[in-house]
C-alpha cells in the first residue's frame, strides 16, 4: 500500500495535529495551508490520499474537488466537514470524493478511512498499468515475453517512460534484447510515426563511424562528391539508436555530447547547424561508470546518457520464462519454414531449464530454429550437429526453398519490415509481395520478442 498522504487545512493547530497522527502509522505526509499549492502538486500518477477541509478561504474544499477531479476523475479525495455542513459533504460525494468525515472524529475512524482510500488508490492505478501492459502486448511492433517479476518490472518501466523525452541507457548482457527493448520504446511511444535509426557503434570502422553519424557536405574530405545526411539528422522527429556505445572513439564522444545537450547537428565540412528533435536510446553490455571512471569513457557523456536507466535481467535470473519463449521461437520457425514444431518432452525441458545461457535469448532462439530444422532432438548436445541425410528433393524444389529461407532470414534481420527486406534483396515491391504469397510467408511472425 502507498502510504502518501496530502492534507489540507486552513487551520494550523488541526493540520500539525492530523498530520502528526497519519506520521506515526508510517505515513509520507505533507501539508498545505490552503489548496491552490496543492493542487499543482497533483498529476493523474498521485498515489496517495488526499484530506481537505471545506471550509477554506480563497479555494474551498468543494472548488479543490472540482479541480483536482478534471486532473484525475478517480483521485482519493477525503472531505472534513463540520456538523452543519453535511449536506455540502453529501454533495461532494456525488461530485466523486471518496468519502467525507464529520468533526469531530476519532483517530481510529480517520486512520480506517484513510486506510480504504488508499486501498482503492493503489487497485485504480494498478489496473491502469495493467491495461496499459495489454495495450502495449497486444499492438502492433515488437513485444516482451516474459510473466518473471524482473520482466513484469521492465515492461512496467518502459511503459512510464516511452513518451518521455529523456534520453534511455539501456544495460544487458549480449543476446538479451538491447535492439528489441529499443524498439518497443520507439513503437510504442508518439515518436511511432518517425524514424528509428539504429547503429551499432562497434560494427562502423573508426574512421568511417563520424561521417556515418554526422553527415557530410560535398568536399568535406577526399571522395565526398556529393551531401550525405547523417545518421543523427536521418532520426529527427524519431529514435537514433546507438548500439554498444562502449565503442565509440574517445574523439567523437564530446561530439555526441554536444549533439545532446544543444539538440543541433553540424555535418562535417560546414559551420551550420540543424536543430534537432531527437531521443537517443544507448546500449551497453559493460559497465560504462567503472569505464568512466578509468578514463576509457567520458564521464560526462555517461552521466548525460545515464538519464534514464533500464536494466535487461539475463535470461539465467529468469528461467520460469524459458518455457514459453522456447515455444514462441519455435512456433516463428515453424511458420517460417514450413516445419512442424519440436515436442516439449520432460528430458529437453530439463534440458532448457538447466542450461546457463551465455547467449541469452539470442542463444534460445537459435537452439528453437535448430530443433525445428532438426526434427524433434530430446538433448541440447545434439542442437549443435545439423543432419547429414542426402537430400532428395528435386532441382525445383530445393530453388523454391532457397528463396523461402532467404526472405525468412531478411525478414527476421529486419524485424518482419518489408521495406528494408525488399530494398536488401533488390526486389520491387509486388514482385515480394507475391514470393510472400506464393510461400505462405506471413511477415507478422517476424516480429522479435524477448
């Protein structure tokens, strides 16, 4: 239970009083002389209980309800009143107060009145957040599995913060879904309708890396014949993703961190900068503060990224979410492939379950594809070996499975979007839209999960 409380009261031998008694049951109290303070303290995430006199100069308590309502029609609001003013109490229940108490009460009565209301708070705001989860899992774009408290934890943090404009450092370990929780960020939140960029800082060669960020005009350097916009303004109005951020060269990092404290752009070879409307996402697998901290990051860059911070757990520290990815995987590979699924049985389950995942998910859902290309394999031992039976199928047929798994392996590189899969494979737009016909392929199963 949420134990804040705000309470209101013009009178300040009753405020010190009540907010005394609510202290010593452990409540976070605080108190205000009159309401207009408190209401700018107020948002539609209150957690707590509300008290508040009706009998107050300037804004009266009936006035504070009608406000506080139009911010959250569902805030716990509790009205004191005195005994010739219970009919104005009356109505402050129909206008939507929790519940209202009549001077004088007793301590008991006012500590259960407060107790309920704070019950009813913490439920209201509890099934906000679940609706918001199921909004969030059963929409379009990528979606976290996962029903272990650490994941029900992240889904709940990254609902929180999707809209804001902060930028996110994101921490996990290699193969737990750095990409995917990025993703979900940008999908789910209203930047959805603009560019996400992402860039793996590590992948980019040093001296290509500042030009691939940043852009280029024509002479900017030897070979630059004509503009390049970067991959910072190629993201405005979006998400730029920056992928082991661990790996960007020390000379570009104060670059970076001008591009995020200004929200400007100045591509190589001009003075003229291009504002920005941005959000960067950062990943690391290492630790960025100990790096910081030995010179091998700057530190101010860190504390800058470090706004926001997320934490993927490994998939070791979550093993009761085993089961049910092994399936989703395997259920995407066997749609992809054409291939009934691999049994579950209770030896491969064992298996599964007291494996270490180095991999992480990224290892889970390779062994899911390896069984469903392998046929139903009880020990994790015989994943790594691919059958070597002759194969018998026509000339014909082993094309069209060729160019089966080819669009499957672009469709899964690029998340199931087809225009980045019809621009790899040099296709034009009907011409996949018909091989995805013609083989059954549904680009919805592409979708990544976690």
């Amino acid at each position: 239970m949420n134990k804040q409380v705000i309470f209101i009261d013009d009178e300040k031998p009753i405020r010190d009083a009540l907010g005394q008694t609510l202290e010593l049951e452990d409540y976070d109290v605080t108190l205000y002389a009159s309401a207009k303070p408190a209401l700018e303290k107020l948002d539609n995430h209150f957690p707590g209980v509300i008290i508040s006199d009706i009998n107050m100069p300037g804004i009266d308590g009936i006035s504070f309800l009608k406000q506080a309502l139009t911010i959250d029609p569902e805030l716990a609001i509790i009205m004191l009143t005195g005994h010739g003013d219970i009919s104005t109490a009356v109505d402050a229940m129909r206008l939507g107060a929790y519940d209202f108490l009549e001077k004088p009460f007793s301590t008991d009565n006012l500590l259960d009145v407060v107790k309920r209301a704070a019950d009813k708070r913490e439920l209201i705001l509890e099934n906000r957040e679940l609706r918001r989860e199921l909004e969030a899992q059963s929409g379009p774009g990528p979606r976290i599995l996962g029903n272990t408290p650490q994941i029900k934890q992240l889904r709940r943090i990254l609902s929180h913060i999707k809209d804001t404009p902060a930028d996110v450092m994101i921490h996990g370990e290699t193969g737990t879904g750095k990409e995917l929780v990025a993703r979900f960020l940008h999908d789910h939140s209203i930047r959805q309708d603009h560019p996400f960029v992402a860039i793996n800082c590590g992948a980019i060669p040093e001296t290509m890396i500042e030009s691939e960020l940043f852009g280029y005009e024509p002479g900017a350097f030897t070979g630059a014949q004509k503009k390049r916009v970067g991959k910072i303004a190629y993201a405005d109005g979006g998400t730029l993703f920056l992928d082991e951020i661990e790996s960007m060269p020390m000379s570009l990092q104060i670059k970076l961190l001008r591009v995020l404290e200004e929200r400007m752009v100045e591509p190589l070879g001009t003075n003229k900068a291009t504002p920005l409307d941005i959000r960067i996402v950062a990943a690391t697998k290492v630790d960025l503060k100990q790096m910081s901290e030995r010179g091998e990051f700057r530190q101010d860059l860190y504390y800058r990224l470090n706004v926001v911070s997320v934490d993927i757990p490994p998939l070791r520290e979550r093993k009761d979410d085993i089961p049910m990815l092994f399936q989703n995987f395997a259920r995407s590979a066997s749609t992809r492939y054409g291939i009934e699924p691999p049994t579950i049985n209770p030896e491969l389950l064992q298996n599964l379950l007291e494996h270490d995942w180095p991999g992480n998910v990224r290892e889970l859902r390779n062994l899911a594809e390896r069984l469903v290309l392998m046929g139903d394999t009880p020990t994790m031992e015989t994943t790594n070996q691919f059958s070597e039976e002759p194969l018998t199928t026509t000339l014909t047929e082993r094309m069209n499975q060729f160019e089966f798994t080819l669009i499957c392996d672009a469709l899964k590189r690029h998340n199931g979007r087809l225009k980045e899969v019809q621009t790899e494979l040099g296709l034009a737009r009907k011409t996949l839209y018909d091989k995805l016909k013609k083989h059954n392929i549904d680009k919805d199963d592409f979708k990544i999960s976690v």
